[in-house]
C-alpha cells in the first residue's frame, strides 16, 4: 500500500525548505550574469563555497566571531570575480564559460587538498561554526501538522532564508529597473552598440559579475547553515548545472524566475524521488522493470526528460519571454 501522506508531506516540505531557499539564492545570482548581463558564468558554485568556507574557516578554524567570517566570506567572493573577471570579460563569453568551470574545480580541490587540510579540513570539511547563528534563534519549539513537520533549528533557517531570498529579489528588481539595468540590459543584447555611447561594458560586466557572486553566495551560506558541517565535494559543477536548470525553468531574465523554478523543481524532484520507490514497494511497478534502487536515477531520467521538452516546446520558461532571451533546443 502506498503511503500517501508521506509522499505528500516530502513534497510539500521541499516546497519552503533550506535546499529550495539556497538553489533560489543561487539562481538569482546567477540570473544576473546570465538572463540580464548575458555571462556564461558555469562556476557559480564556486561563489557560494569560497563564501561559505570563508565562513567556515574564519569560525571554526580561526575561533573568531560568526559575522566577521560573514564579511571574510563576502569579501572572498568580491576577490574571486575580480580574478574571475579581470583576464576574461573582454574577450567572446565562451571564454568565461570555460574559465569559471575550470575554476570551480580549482576552488573545490584547493579545499579538498590535503596541503591545506589544517584550515579547511580537507576532503572532511569543516564543522563547529554554526553555534552562534542557531544561538539567535527566538523558535523554542518547532511545527508539525497533517503534511509539513519542521523542527525549531530547521524554521528559524527556513525564516532567515526566505528573509533573505525576499531582500535579493528587492535589489534585483530596483536594479534592472535602475539607469544601471538598463545598460546591463543593453549590454546583453548589443555590447558594441553600448560601447559606441560612451560606455564602458568591461566595467558593468565587472560590477555584474561582482553582484551576481555576492547574491549567490548567501546560498552557500544557507547551505552550510542548514547542514551545520561544509564538504568540498558539495560544490561541485552539477550544483551550477542543477542553477542553469532552475533559472531557465523559472524564466530567465525574471525577478521572480530563479524562486518559482527552484520551488517547482525540488517539489517535482522531490515527489517523484518518493513515489517511484512507493509504487515498486507496492508491486504497481514490477521489479523487472525497476527495483527500488534504481528508482533514483529514473526519477532524474524523468525530470531531465521533462526539462527537455520545456526547451523544446517553451524555451523561454514557464514565466520567460522570448523578448528578453531565446534559449531554442529545437
């Protein structure tokens, strides 16, 4: 017998919780680079773990206080579009694409490398820096109704992460209606035409790419929050894969984009990861052909299937529009 209440309750808790909050962080990042400033940037895992390391290791390595690591994570992120940016925005955007992805797997093996294992902890990752954060938590209890469950640690994560989700999309949305999105805007669709009226499009890219890194990163903040442990491996290439996915789901080039597609993926995701399971447990789908074991990857299989024909048949997104950026598969 399939357990419906469960399923549903998975569900509905991956619609409002810390994976969804920090892949809508990440993608409004990235949604500035890529839907308004029109950079490839496919390193954009590598902004949420410096920022989080940053943290991690200004806390737990150094035992210095929780905000400043903070400001040292912040300021990481600011230093490495700058290095990011520097050789590559003035050249054809596939070079940034294939410089960012090769520095995201710089950044995750420099904190994997066991030279520097005594400040990052290696391959094991860092713990013990997340006390002071769950200190300020005003929750003494958690909620648990019908469907949803959360515990006091996880809403008072879920709470400062939609807080912070909300200010992002209010800059975001101040911005691209501001003289500045404009002609980040006007730099995507014609940078040569922008050039030729005076302005200097390697120093909006700059600022873009600069802004961008910083939004995202508060993701890797979220994300080391919530686990209350960082590991390298967490900021892999397919974390930014999975952000192109949720931005271009969402619509890129939209203020609410990056936040609806991250609910609307983790939420299908999230569902048919716990049904497939149920529904072979069950005998409704024989174990011929499929077992319980390979019914995680089906459930990938069936998503990606899902997204290609969203490309195909809409490529612009749910809530996209052709005018801003055409994105066409077929």
């Amino acid at each position: 017998m399939i357990n419906w209440d469960v399923i549903f309750s998975v569900s509905l808790e991956s619609l409002v919780g810390a994976t969804t909050i920090v892949y809508a962080l990440a993608a409004i990042g990235l949604n500035v680079h890529f839907g308004y400033a029109g950079l490839l940037n496919f390193g954009q895992s590598a902004f949420l773990g410096v920022a989080a390391y940053g943290m991690a290791i200004t806390v737990s390595t150094f035992d210095l206080p929780f905000w400043l690591g903070i400001l040292v994570g912040l300021a990481a992120t600011v230093v490495l579009a700058l290095l990011l940016g520097i050789p590559t925005l003035r050249l054809r955007a596939d070079y940034l694409a294939i410089v960012t992805i090769a520095a995201a797997e710089i950044v995750r093996l420099l904190f994997r490398s066991v030279s520097l294992s005594e400040w990052t902890g290696g391959s094991d990752g860092l713990q013990s820096f997340s006390q002071s954060f769950y200190d300020l938590n005003p929750y003494s209890g958690g909620i648990s109704t019908t469907l949803i469950s959360f515990s006091a640690r996880e809403l008072w994560i879920i709470t400062v992460g939609w807080i912070v989700v909300a200010l992002a999309l209010f800059i975001v949305w101040l911005l691209m209606r501001s003289p500045w999105g404009r002609v980040i805007k006007a730099i995507r669709e014609d940078e040569d035409a922008v050039r030729s009226l005076g302005k200097s499009v390697f120093a909006y890219k700059m600022q873009a790419l600069i802004l961008g890194g910083v939004l995202g990163s508060f993701g890797g903040y979220i994300f080391a929050l919530s686990l209350a442990a960082i590991q390298p491996d967490t900021y892999g290439t397919e974390f930014t894969f999975y952000m192109y996915t949720i931005v271009i789901l969402g619509g890129a080039a939209r203020v609410l984009g990056p936040v609806v597609g991250s609910m609307i993926f983790w939420l299908l995701l999230t569902f048919i990861n716990a049904l497939l399971p149920a529904l072979v447990s069950a005998g409704t789908i024989p174990t011929s052909i499929m077992t319980t074991n390979q019914a995680g990857a089906v459930g990938y299989i069936l998503v990606g299937v899902g997204l290609i024909l969203l490309l195909i048949f809409r490529p612009q997104g749910i809530f996209g529009d052709k005018k801003e950026v055409m994105l066409d598969a077929r």
